[in-house]
C-alpha cells in the first residue's frame, strides 16, 4: 500500500466520487479516473499475473500498450476480459477482477512456474512432451492450455447493440496530444474538413499530463483552447474515445468509437461503440511515442513503471506511484519525472543513470548516481528496493516504486500495417515509418521529434502541406512558445548485463533476455523467428513495448546493428477491437436480410410452416389441425395434387425478361438447347452450362414477342444467372441489340397442379383453357375475370396437368385467395416445398441435389438436350472432353427398395452386393430420396456409375454414417406416369 | 551434423547448463555450385519434400531455397487446421494419408508439433446442406475414415456457446471427424528443417531465385539466385501463393490466380472453445483457440487477385459478423491482429503435384486456401516424384493436365472460377 | 481499390457492392478454335505481379461489368472502365 492520491492537483473532479470493486473489495476514485488511477490511489499496485510464470505485475504504463493491469471489468453477457486499466475510463459500479491467478490475485498456485523457469525457457514445449504418444492429447495440452489464456470469456450473449457509420474528410487527423491538436487546427482554419480522432476519453494527449507551460498557461489549458477553438468550427469532427485501428486501401480507416463503455447504465436506445470507416482525402499520424522499459534484473516487479507513466499519474490523476520513488533513465525524462515528483513533494530516491555524464537538471537535493545500473530488485508483490552497481560495487536502494526510461519509441504502427518494413534511425534510436506514400504522413514525436516544441511546429507544419496539397489556402498557426524544454536526447541502453534476475523484454509473455539469447543460439536469429520462437512481440501491446528492445538485444548478440536485424511487421489491429464492434448490427437474426415472397401472407394464413432455404423463408408445409407431423401434411398435400389440385406459391424463381433484336441469338448461346424457333407463345424447358461444359442451372423460356423473352432460373441460382447473363451481353458479346431486365420481385407465380387445376383455374380466367386453345407449353397473357392482366403458362414440375399463373406482387393475395375459393369444391390444397420435393422427385424432375457443380447434361439424362448442330453456345466445345464422357461417369437412375418398407436417404453411397466398401469400389450416390404417398414406399433419385445400362440390378443404399444398408433395384428415374398421359390431359 | 535429440531429459540436462547447450536448430551453410535436387520455397511443403527426400528415398544431396525465412508464406500465416474430411476419390484418400502422417509426425521427426485432435466440426443449417454433408460423410467412411453425422442436440451438447435461439440460420446439426484438430504451424516448419537439416540438407534462407536455366534441350540445368547461380538434375517448385510468377520463369503458364485470405487470431482467454468448428450458412466462418489461448479464425477470401499479403475492412467485418452470429460470447472479446496470406487458388480448388512437359521440373502447387493440412503427405508425395519419376498413388489425381482432359477435381462443385473455390 | 472502387457510371462506391469474376485479359475464342486456345481460355491464367486487369461487377448498382485496371501488389487503381466498352468480343 504504497501508492497513494496526491490532497491535489489532476485533472480530476475531486467532488465527485466513484465507487467500484475490484476482485469484490470496494474502492472509491474520482471523476477523470482511468481505473488504474484510481487503484493506485486506493494502494492496489499488483494488478495482474505474468502470462507464463505467473509473476506479480502492476501497471507499466499509463496507456494502451499497457502489458501487465490486464483486468476482466463486468460480468455475463458484459464481461470484458483482458481489459487493459490504464485506459479503462472508470464509471459508478465498475466492477474489476484479476486474471490468470488461482486462488487469489495476492496468492497464485501458478507462480510455482517461476521457479521452474529454466526448464520452460523459450520454445522448451516443441522439444518434449511427445511421449508416450497420446499423452499429449490428454494431459500435457489441457495443462498447457489452462494455464496459458489471460482472462476468462463469459461465452455468453451480449446485451448490448453495436453500430456502424462512413464518414468523409479532407484531413484525418489520428492523436489530440500536442502534434495533432496543431495539425487539426492548422487545417480546419484553412477550411478543410477535419476529423480529430483519438482514443483518450479526453483530447490533449501528453498535453494533459505536461508540466511545462506552453503559449504561456499551463499545458492543459492550452489544450482546451485550442480544443475550443476546433469545436467552435463546423468543418471539425471531434472524436474522442475513438481509436483508429486500422488503415486499409484508398485511404479507408477504420476506427471504433467507444459509446457508452464508459457508463454504468448504457442507454438500449444507443451502441455501446460504433464502428467508423473514414475515408480521408489525406490523414496525419500524430501517434505519439512510447516510453522504452529498460531491461534489467527483475524490471517486472510492481511498482516499476515508465518515467512517463510515472508522470502521468502523478499530473493528470493526482496520484503518486510511491512514497520513495527511484528514478533509472538514459535521458532528461527520468530527470522530468524526478523534478515533477519533487515538485508534489514526494521523496525521490536516487537517479541512477547509465552515462558517463549528463546535463539533465536533478531536483534540489536528489543524488544522482552516474555510470551505475541497475542488476536486481527486491520485493515480491511490491517493490521494496533495488540493487545499484556502479563500478563494480553494489549498493541496496530503498524505493517502493522506480521510474524507468529507455528512451522512445515513435508509435508507428498504423503507418507500417501495409507492409512497409519501419526503418533502423541511428539519430533517433529508433525505427521509423519509411516513405509510405504523400497521402498519409506522419508528424511529431510518431516521426521522430523529440522535443514538445517541435511537435507543435512539425503539426502545423504538415497540416499546411497537405492542406496547400488539396487546395486550401493554409498558414503556419503561430507556434506558441514552451518554457524551459529540457534536452529531449537519450544514449540507449539495450540490457543491461549481470542481471541477477530475469530481464523481461516482454512483460505481458515472459520473455526475457536469456530467452533470446537461446533464440539466437538455436538459430532463430531472424526477428520474424525470434518472435514466433520466443513469442517476444506477440502479446496484446503487439510488441510497442518491446520491439525495439528485442531488435537491440538481438543485435547486440549478432554483432550486427539494428538496421540489419530489422523489426516484425506490424498488422492491424493498432489496440485490439470488440468482436462486436466489428460486427455491427449484423448479427443473429439480423446477419442477414430476410427475403419473403409477396405471397407470405397468404401462406401463413394457410397455417404455413416457414423453413429457411437461402436468404428466402418458404412455406415447408401446411399444418393442419389433428396433423402431427410434417410428413403427414406433406403426404395429403402431394395426395391433393395427385388425385385434385394443389396450390404453389413458386415466387421465388428468378424472372429475367430479354429484350432485343437479337435476343434470340444470345439466348441460343446462353442455353445448350435451341431457341432460335421457339415460337411466341410458347415455353421451353433450357439447361444453361457453364463454360466447362458442366450444368450451370436449369429453368424455362417463354417467348412473349418475337424480341421478348422471359426467362425462369431455380431460386437459389437467380442472383448468379443474372450476373451471368449480364457477363455475357456485356463482355462477350457486347454487339448483339439484348436488354436483360430481372423481375424476379416483380411478379408472384402460383403453381396450380392437379387433375382438376384446369377447371378451377378457368373459373377466375377469362381466356379459353382448353387443352387446344391453351396446350402443354403455352405461355400468353390471359385476362383474370378480377380484370387485371395475368401471364399464364402451362408447365408441369409436378409431372400433373398444371399451370403457373403470375399476376403483379401486389395482386399475388387476392388472386391466391380468388383461386382457393374456385377450387374449394374441387378439394385444392396448398402445398409446400416438402410436396413439391416429393412430386419432382416420383418424376424424376431435377434439382440443384443432381446439378450440383460436377454432372453434365448427359449425367442426368438431358443429354438430348445438347443442340451440338448449333455453332456455338456456352459450354459446347469443353463438354465433349474425355473425361466429360467417360462412359463410367455416374448417370441419374432411380432406386426402389426391395424391401418396401426400407428407407433410404440422401447421402448415401452405393456398393455393389458383396463389395467391400472402398472408394474404389463407391458406385455413386443417392442424390435425392424421400417417401412416396403415391407409391406407397421410398423412392431415392441417384446418380450411379454407368446407371442407365445397369437397370434391374440390385444394388446396395450404403449408409453407414447412419447404420442403414438397403438393398435397392435400379430402374428407371420416373417413378409416376412415365408416359406424361397426366401433364397432357 | 548429428541431431541433437529432443526429450524431457534433455531439457533437464540444459536447464542445469543454463540453456547454455542447445545447439542451432540448422546450419547456415553457403550453397553448392550443384544439387540433385534444388527446392524452390522454405515452407511447410518444400521443406517436407526435402525431409522426406532425404528420409524416405536416400536423396540428401538436396537444397531448399527460400527468399525470405523458413516459414514466411503461408506456413505461418494459417490457421492451423488439420483434417481428412473430403468427398471426392481424388481428395479423400490423399488427405487421409496426410493425416496419418500427422499422427506419427512428433515420434517421426522428434520435435512437438501440438497435433491437438480436438474434432472438427462442420456444421448444417438445412436438409440439403445435411444432404451434401451426409454424401461426405460416407465418403469418408467407405476410405474407412470415422465420421459421425450429429444432429441438433448432440451438436447442442458438445458446443453448448453457439446460437441456437436467435441464429438467422438455424444449426440443425453437424458433421464431426474427431480425428481432425489443429498442429503449431510454426512448429511444423521447424521440425522438418531440423529434420531435414540434420540428414545433409542444404537449407538456405535469403536466397530469392530470380531465373531457371535451361540447356538448348530445353531441360532445366538450374537456377540463378540473389546468391549466384545453382545447378541441379532436378528443380521442384513448392511456392504457392507465388507459383505463377516462380512458373513463368521457367515458361510455364498455370491454372492459377493468386488471392488473398485474410485470419485473425484474438486476445488469449482461458480455454473456451474446444473444438475446430465451421460455419458456412450465407457466409463462411471457422475457429478453433490455440494452445497459448487465442481463438484463431478466418472466412472467405477477399475475392480479388493479390500478391498484398493484407486485405481489407469490408472481409473483416464479414468475418466478425459471422463469428458473432455463430458465438454470441464473442461480442465482448477483443481481436488482436489480422494478417494475409496470398493463395494459390486452382482452377477446381484441387492442388497440383505434377511433372511438367519441360524436363527436370517438378511442380507442387494451387493449394488454395486448404495448404496446412496437407504438409506432410505434399511432401512425401512430392518426394515420391522427385525420386521416382512416377505419382504417388494417393496423388495420382492432381495432375496438371487434368483440365485439358475434362478430369478436374471439383470438391466445392464451382467450375473453373478461382475466387469461388 | 478494395475498399473503394470508382463505377464509372455510379462514381466512388464500397467494395461490398461489388463482385469479382478474375482475369479480363482472356477473350472468349471462336467456336472453331483449337482445343489449346479453348483450354487456355478457361483454365490458364498468367497471373502476373503488378499490373492487371480485372473483371469487376456491380451486382448492387448498375449491374454493368467494369474492367478494373490495378496493382494487386500495392492495391492501386489505374483505371475503371466499363467493360462493353473496351472488349471486342467473340464471335457474332
């Protein structure tokens, strides 16, 4: 209980208290507190366990690369695991737990792993565990993954709603600390349309946790006029709480706005975060800079921490990070934070500090230690003291909380997630963004300025040139002065060696030096291996902290410099983002669009049962009271079209109607059968391949006019033929006069099928529907005595004397209604896609379960089809390949049972009787089966090896996924009247 | 080059060394004016090939050339499935083979690749999709593979976290191999190098070839290289995703376009999901959670032709939609990092492992987006070419000229559109 | 390009209302063409690095296909045509 809350100062409302818990012990912050602050303040420095060795770890930081105050905040459907403190904004009720601990936070089993740590070094587990052999399986790996994870997932559903929005700038400007609150301002005062965008909950950046003065106030204030002023403008959008996450092509950014995560009772009405995609006409990365660990003997205890975090706590949140605090630094920001602490009155310790010499300024009365290092730390669960070594000799320093600063690294991620290798600096110590383009630039510290001031000019600076760039008349912003700027100039500092504990490069994966140096000695020198093979880089900073340490160490031990060992590729996401964020709405029943047929109504009335076949909900069947199963419905539905008539809704086909002089012609080469001589007023059945000579789709052609055409394509291909036909007469044959329309929307189309579907249909039909004024195939505009104009054609699916009617979506109830009521008498029912199956599978009608992608024209019986006099037509030159007619290709049959009471199921394969089941004794499949109410029995369509020279044999339904084997005949693949004596009635 | 072997002992042994023991998994050696074999790509197929050249067939006067690291492509860019849940006579039985291979792989070449057999799970969401996954399922077990089809409640059972109540596509049930799982990617790259390594094969990392030498016979005599020129007897390219550029240099034109397939891996969680589970209703999803505790998924394709090995936000958010809609626990977990790989994808979605009609060149490619699971018997088949001059019998489908026969090997029933593959 | 594509006939549109068929460089042969050309036609692509042109459609806009000339290294767009506009087509 060492850290403690400052009596003042902070950007804090120190009125308003905010209770929240923490592993179930209560606590109270303050309004303007992360909840690491306000930990801290409250005396909670270990705040997390180490990923691997379980070790004891409080913050590091003060902002999103946070590697250690890992948290899970809420529960159930709210649980957010892994919740980095440092940033989590905190709220009135938050509750917080630790992660990665058993049994206690304080007391965790799992730290043994520590003292095993030589035997799990980097990579140990790829070298053992293989034996015996299933052991792996069953008791190393769950081992290994239970304790490997952070924090624990609810898996359950989230409350909460998520958004998603576009928005368009001139200039997007990622970061609101002191480089991109110019850069904004610079640009908006020129005109251009501005977005500021940052992840903070309050806009300023390191502004809001700076001690010198800039422009003459206090660097605070500075922020909030020129944030005023930026408000005040209507060409600015200021987003705080808002992470750019990620930059993709044409200057697309994504970016997730944090709504009301921040909120004890979020509103149902408003997302919790919304999801913005950005597209900037130009963007500045105003990203800022990490403060560097420095590596040495037990660097990860907690209480150690940045210089800057240090300075963070201590300006923005009140909060000291200790009561003696020890500062080890390379450059002026130890310094900084030492004076800063002094300043607040707590005690500094003593400066230890690697160079020879330097001409940072200690506070009054602080020892400076030069030339001295740090080897060791003491203290278990909080920093206690450390071990200084300056020459050779040792000396113990007592602290409970030390300052480290190893210099900064440019946070250049966004600007390196397209590939773009960052690049070795030697006068910046650091890796930097090459050349990625003039559209997007990066400015301030993220490029490299060390200093506040010229932060402030390289914002304005840049903004002028891309403003200047797009046309705006932009001026350098007076660049307010900053009093008493320290040299910002570091000597880096890699390791340090003689370590007396592990040095921890990565915090949050455990990686320390010696990891590394096994790394390189077993061969994985190359960064990209040394970060799979020790996992230094992988954790959720996605190595802020630790790259270019790791690249340092790596170099030193080759003897190379940096530039040639290089760093990992940065990839999105900048900071890790919500699932739901990125989902958005689209989830659940909403993931997508529901698509119902104009005749739904209807069919609900009717008692449908609604199954989902793509995106459209059709009637599956149509329920009737005292009916308990669906196959009962089904078995009097397809009985009513047998034996009266049957009502269809088919509004889902697709309809493409084909205009032109030439329509004709380009349907010729659409379709492998003939349709130049259709003749008006009739319908064709037509088979579409694809260029490879294998089935595309199947449908019907009805020519309406000599150059007008109405094409049928299944459901579920309607979308695809239209793109198709579209290819066709705008790429292949752009020159032919066609115009293809869909108006598959357009029109609801009954089918009416039955024995007695003619008579009823005649009683709302004015035409003649005689067998000679209407014969099987017409298609005509008829006049419905309601007295509106209807397409009628006569086509059988069903293999029944039957109709398809289409009448305008808006009249599709009323005519279905008007066509029950003629057909009441007469025994109509309605019927659904359960019937339907049935009836085409008794006439060995095909479906998309035959087409499906592998079998020709030929395959499935329609090979008669095939106009091969025609010269050209999609298809026809690759379908007469070898293999395309090979004369053991599998061939569409029929199956019957033996047994009659045997059932058969799609998916089955089929054997040869006595054949022992192998791939190359596999006969083919069963494509289609159902049971037949007509016959009595079931009745399977398959396609078999060579099928149709194999009628009468007996063959073996073998289905052992579900423990059948049928014997079954193979026979022809029209079970119900053949001789289509019933469709010709 | 003794192998050092790999054990608990062994670990024991160096931990009291201070690690100070371990010997460097490979050696960096300069290469050979000539090779009987030089293998263009350092991936998981090429260095399997050199493996099992070296293991199987006695050839170890072999060089693996590799442009950038051991494992830069697509063997460390996956998402680290592994299953033999095919339909087609010309799949089922080679995948089947690769899993076998799998099995054995720790004890076979002494490094832990995690081959986990968690099961796979493909789930249905109507009675065709049932159907079809019925047909595939018998499939399997008429090579004598186990399959199960399950239906709702025994999917409900054993994953208890998806939609069941408010799924715009209602899971009705799933096909489950429970043999299938997932392997350490990474680990598999480095276990045939050491292994290959250890048997005399040169591997050589930062070597980009840049031509293929042929004589005025026509036949390939070798390659040039960012590091000079290198002879063989014979030249095997394993390097998908950039097969066609590596092809052209040679004179070949390919039944390729190169896509690219984006995975993403989450913030690490305690275990959560136990299985390898996917999803394809309107769009496509699949996840499994790593040993280190990352759930690691992908979906479809971007859908465009890349060499990029990034794609973009619009694949993202579909995939995100899909996991969410699938798993609503998803919601509030955190995705860490997405990355490309760049596919190879084929004409009919089947790889190619092929003589080509110039002499002395060998050819592994158009692994689509199903690559991983295929590393071991790729290469062994591959090898088994290379030494043999004549397919292995469970390879024997993927020949190159199989389009021109009318012999494609069309497992998604798509037609020769590679984006749809 | 793959974020935003500009349709020449609908200007700068997301990605999502587009689909990609691949390669625009293959033309269709003539019916009487050898089985090579046929078979290269369908099957064969160079699939080269850097420049190429792409067939794009706009499935939920004007439903016209574009040719899309780019970089499928860098993601860049040349150029968006309209694909009847360029094409000589087949046979007639």
């Amino acid at each position: 209980m060492t850290s403690f809350r400052l009596t003042s100062g902070g950007l804090l409302d120190r009125k308003r208290k905010i209770r929240f818990t923490f592993d179930g012990k209560a606590m109270t912050g303050l309004e303007g507190d992360t909840l690491a602050s306000a930990l801290l303040a409250n005396g909670q420095m270990l705040m997390g366990r180490s990923f691997k060795y379980h070790r004891p770890r409080g913050p590091v930081t003060a902002g999103s690369a946070e590697p250690n105050a890992l948290v899970t905040i809420n529960t159930g459907g709210r649980a957010e695991p892994n919740t980095r403190a440092t940033v989590a904004e905190l709220y009135e009720g938050l509750s917080a737990q630790s992660q990665n601990r058993w049994p206690s936070l304080s007391f965790d089993i799992g730290a043994i792993n520590g003292a095993l740590s030589p035997f799990i070094g980097a990579g140990f587990y790829y070298k053992t565990f293989m034996w015996p052999k299933s052991f792996w399986e069953k008791v190393y790996e769950p081992l290994i993954r239970r304790a490997a994870g952070l924090g624990r997932a609810a898996m359950e559903a989230d409350p909460d709603t998520y958004d998603k929005c576009w928005a368009h700038c001139d200039l997007l400007v990622i970061g609101a600390g002191p480089t991109g609150l110019m850069a904004a301002l610079t640009a908006a005062r020129a005109g251009a349309r501005v977005i500021l965008a940052d992840e903070g909950f309050q806009l300023g950046g390191s502004l809001l946790s700076e001690s010198l003065a800039v422009g003459g106030m206090a660097a605070a204030d500075f922020a909030s006029a020129v944030l005023d002023e930026l408000a005040s403008l209507p060409n600015v959008t200021l987003l705080s709480r808002t992470t750019v996450f990620g930059w993709y092509d044409d200057m697309v950014f994504g970016a997730v706005q944090k709504v009301q995560k921040h909120v004890a009772r979020p509103l149902p009405e408003l997302p919790v975060e919304r999801l913005w995609r950005i597209i900037a006409k130009r963007a500045i990365l105003a990203s800022g800079a990490e403060e560097r660990p420095l590596v040495f003997g037990g660097n990860d205890r907690p209480g150690i921490m940045t210089a800057s975090a240090v300075r963070t706590h201590l300006n923005r949140y009140g909060v000291s990070a200790g009561r003696r605090v020890a500062v080890f630094t390379n450059g002026s920001s130890g310094y900084r934070t030492a004076q800063d602490l002094a300043a607040r009155g707590v005690e500094v310790a003593a400066i230890i500090d690697p160079r020879a010499q330097a001409n940072d300024a200690a506070p009054a009365g602080v020892r400076v230690v030069s030339n001295a290092v740090i080897t060791d730390t003491m203290g278990r669960k909080g920093l206690k003291g450390l071990l200084l070594e300056r020459s050779g000799f040792e000396e113990v320093v007592e602290c409970d909380a030390l300052a480290m600063s190893g210099g900064w690294s440019p946070v250049i991620h966004l600007a390196c997630q397209r590939g773009a290798r960052p690049v070795w600096s030697d006068e910046a110590q650091a890796f930097l963004v090459p050349d990625v383009g003039s559209a997007f630039r990066v400015a301030g510290s993220a490029a490299g300025h060390p200093s506040l001031s010229a932060c402030l000019r390289d914002g304005a600076a840049q903004a002028v040139a891309l403003a200047r760039d797009l046309g705006f008349a932009a001026y350098d912003a007076d660049i307010p002065e900053v009093e008493g700027e320290p040299d910002p100039s570091f000597s880096p500092v890699w390791y340090v060696t003689g370590a007396k504990g592990k040095a921890f490069v990565d915090f949050q994966n455990d990686v320390h030096v010696g990891d590394l140096g096994l790394a390189e000695r077993e061969g994985f020198g190359f960064t990209e291996h040394a970060k799979r093979y020790t996992t230094a880089g992988m954790a959720t900073d996605q190595g802020k902290l630790s790259n270019t340490n790791t690249a340092g160490i790596l170099a030193g031990m080759r003897g190379v410099s940096q530039a040639q060992i290089g760093t990992p590729t940065y990839r999105p996401f900048y900071t890790p983002v919500s699932f739901g964020a990125l989902a958005g709405a689209a989830i659940a029943e909403g993931n997508r669009p529901v698509r119902r047929s104009p005749l739904h109504g209807w069919a609900a009335r009717h008692g449908a049962v609604f199954v989902e076949t793509g995106l459209w909900n059709r009637p599956g069947w149509f329920a009737r009271s005292g009916e308990k199963s669906w196959r009962e419905s089904m078995e009097r539905e397809v009985r009513a079209v047998r034996e009266n008539a049957g009502l269809c809704d088919v509004s889902t086909l697709g309809k493409i109607e084909v205009f032109g002089a030439q329509a004709a012609e380009f349907l010729d080469r659409i379709y492998c059968n003939s349709i130049l001589r259709l003749p008006v007023g009739k319908a064709r059945y037509g088979l579409m391949l694809r260029e490879d000579g294998i089935v595309f789709d199947d449908g019907t052609i009805s020519r309406f006019g000599q150059n007008h055409f109405l094409l049928t394509t299944t459901t579920a291909y309607a979308s695809q033929v239209l793109a198709h036909l579209d290819y066709a007469s705008q790429v292949l044959w752009p020159n032919l006069d066609v115009r293809l329309l869909p108006t598959s929307e357009q029109w609801a189309q009954l089918a009416i099928a039955g024995p007695k579907s003619r008579i009823i249909l005649q009683r709302i039909v004015e035409d003649d529907l005689s067998d000679t004024a209407f014969p099987m195939m017409a298609a005509r505009e008829v006049t419905l005595k309601l007295g509106v104009k209807a397409r009628l054609f006569r086509l059988s699916f069903s293999g029944e004397l039957a109709f398809e009617l289409a009448v305008p979506s808006s009249l599709g109830e009323a005519v279905a209604d008007a066509l029950m009521e003629a057909g009441r008498e007469d025994g109509i029912n309605p019927y659904g896609l359960e019937a339907m199956d049935v009836l085409r599978i008794e006439k060995g009608h095909v479906t998309h379960n035959e087409l499906d992608g592998r079998t020709t024209a030929d395959d499935v019986g329609l090979g008669r089809l095939m106009a091969m006099q025609k010269p050209d037509f999609i298809g026809r030159r690759l379908s007469t390949r070898f293999g395309l007619t090979a004369a053991d290709r599998l061939q569409l049959v029929g199956l019957k049972p033996v047994e009659a009471a045997k059932e058969m199921k799609a998916g089955a394969h089929l054997l040869k009787q006595g054949a022992k089941p192998s791939m190359i004794n596999d006969q083919g499949f069963v494509s289609s089966a159902c049971y037949s109410p007509t016959l009595g029995h079931f009745i399977a369509l398959a396609l078999l090896k060579s099928g149709r020279e194999r009628m009468g044999e007996k063959i073996v339904v073998w289905d052992a996924l579900r423990d059948s084997e049928v014997l079954a005949e193979v026979c022809p693949p029209v079970f119900v009247d053949p001789d289509k004596l019933k469709q010709r009635a | 080059m003794s192998l050092m072997r790999y054990s608990a002992l062994q670990i024991v042994k160096q931990a009291f060394a201070a690690n100070r023991g371990w010997k460097p998994v490979w050696r960096e050696p300069e290469p050979k004016p000539h090779y009987d074999v030089v293998i263009v790509g350092g991936g998981g197929h090429g260095l399997s090939t050199a493996y099992y050249l070296a293991k199987e067939f006695g050839i170890t006067n072999v060089a693996v050339l590799e442009k950038g690291y051991f494992g830069s492509g697509n063997a460390g860019r996956n998402t680290t499935i592994i299953r033999s849940n095919y339909l087609l006579e010309g799949n089922e039985p080679f995948y089947e083979f690769s899993l076998k291979l799998w099995e054995g792989l720790e004890q076979d070449f002494n490094y832990n690749a995690m081959v986990s057999q968690r099961g796979v799970i493909d789930l249905y969401h109507s009675d065709g999709q049932r159907d079809a996954y019925a047909r595939r399922g018998n499939a399997m077990k008429m090579h004598g593979v186990e399959a199960e089809l399950l239906d709702r409640d025994a999917v409900k059972a054993l994953l208890p976290y998806l939609n069941y109540n408010h799924a715009r596509f209602p899971i009705l049930g799933g096909l489950l191999q429970r043999r299938g799982g997932t392997a350490r990617h990474d680990a598999v790259v480095w276990g045939y190098a050491r292994g290959a390594d250890s048997r005399g094969v040169d591997l050589i990392q930062n070597c980009e070839v840049t031509g293929v030498r042929r004589d005025e016979t026509g036949q390939v005599t070798g390659v040039e290289t960012t590091r000079g020129f290198i002879g063989c007897d014979r030249l095997a390219l394993a390097t998908a995703g950039n097969s066609s550029h590596v092809g052209r240099m040679a004179g070949l034109e390919l039944p390729l376009e190169s896509h690219v397939l984006q995975a993403f891996v989450s913030e690490a969680i305690k275990p959560a999901i136990d299985h390898v589970i996917t999803y394809g209703a309107s769009g496509h999803f699949y996840i499994s959670q790593s040993d280190k505790g990352g759930l690691v998924f992908g979906a479809d394709i971007d859908g465009y032709s890349s060499y990029a090995q990034r794609g973009n936000l619009a694949m993202v958010e579909h995939a995100m939609e899909e996991g969410v809609s699938l798993i609503p626990g998803l919601s509030r977990l955190r995705v860490l990092r997405s990355w490309g790989g760049v596919m190879d994808m084929s004409m009919d979605g089947s790889p190619i492992i092929d003589k080509t009609h110039i002499p002395n060149l060998y050819l592994n490619c158009g692994w689509c987006y199903g690559g991983f699971k295929a590393t071991p018997a790729s290469g062994l088949c591959f090898a088994h070419l290379i030494a043999k001059d004549e397919p292995h019998y469970v390879a024997r489908a993927y020949r190159l000229d199989r389009f021109q026969r009318g012999l494609a090997i069309d497992e998604g029933g798509k037609g020769p559109q590679p984006n749809l593959q | 390009m793959a974020s935003l594509i500009t349709c020449p006939h609908c200007g700068v549109r997301p990605r999502e209302e587009f689909s990609v068929r691949g390669d625009a460089t293959p033309v269709r042969p003539l019916p009487n063409a050898s089985d090579e050309a046929w078979h290269a036609y369908v099957y064969l692509r160079d699939n080269p690095r850097g420049q190429i042109r792409e067939h794009w459609y706009h499935e939920a806009g004007c439903r016209r296909w574009l040719v899309v000339e780019r970089n499928n290294v860098t993601h860049e767009v040349v150029s968006v045509t309209d694909a009847a506009s360029k094409t000589a087509g087949g046979a007639l």
